[in-house]
C-alpha cells in the first residue's frame, strides 16, 4: 500500500474517477438534461484536478518548481470557475 502512495499511482486512480465522472456526468445532461451543464464542471474539476497533480508532484518528490506550478493551476482554474459563476 506504501508503494502506492510512493509511486503517485493512488492520484492516477483518482484522476482516473474523475474522468469516468466528468464523462457520466455529460452523458446524463446530455440524454437526460440532469445535472449540471459540462461547461459548468469543468471550472471545478479542472482545479481538483490540478491539486491532485500538485500533490502527486510532492508525493514523488519532484522539485518544487512542478507542485507549485499545480497549485498555481489549481488557482486559476478555481478563479476562471469562480469568475463564471458570478452575478
């Protein structure tokens, strides 16, 4: 299990999830018109993204350089998302 924390490999499965999810997600407001909008996810979950690849960055030790530029992403992205949702 330690392994798998090491290695990054436990947020390529979860980075993974969230694709399937974003996808199931299109799909069900597509057919359905349930949920919200694919446009309206892609603020959210484009910075959770970002933060699971900056913690990825520090869990396989790489430089700072590479988690600060993920938490700089998962920054912006929150603030596109936040800019769009503002009235």
């Amino acid at each position: 299990m330690s392994e798998l924390f090491a290695s990054g490999r436990v947020v390529d499965a979860i980075l993974a999830l969230i694709v399937v999810e974003a996808v199931l997600l299109a799909f069900l407001h597509r057919r359905r018109g349930l949920g919200v909008p694919p446009a309206d996810l892609l603020g959210y979950l484009a910075s959770g993204a970002a933060l699971l690849l900056a913690l990825r960055s520090a869990l396989v030790g790489a430089p700072w350089i590479s988690t600060a530029f993920w938490l700089a992403a998962a920054l912006v992205a929150h603030l596109v998302d936040l800019a769009r949702r503002w009235r």
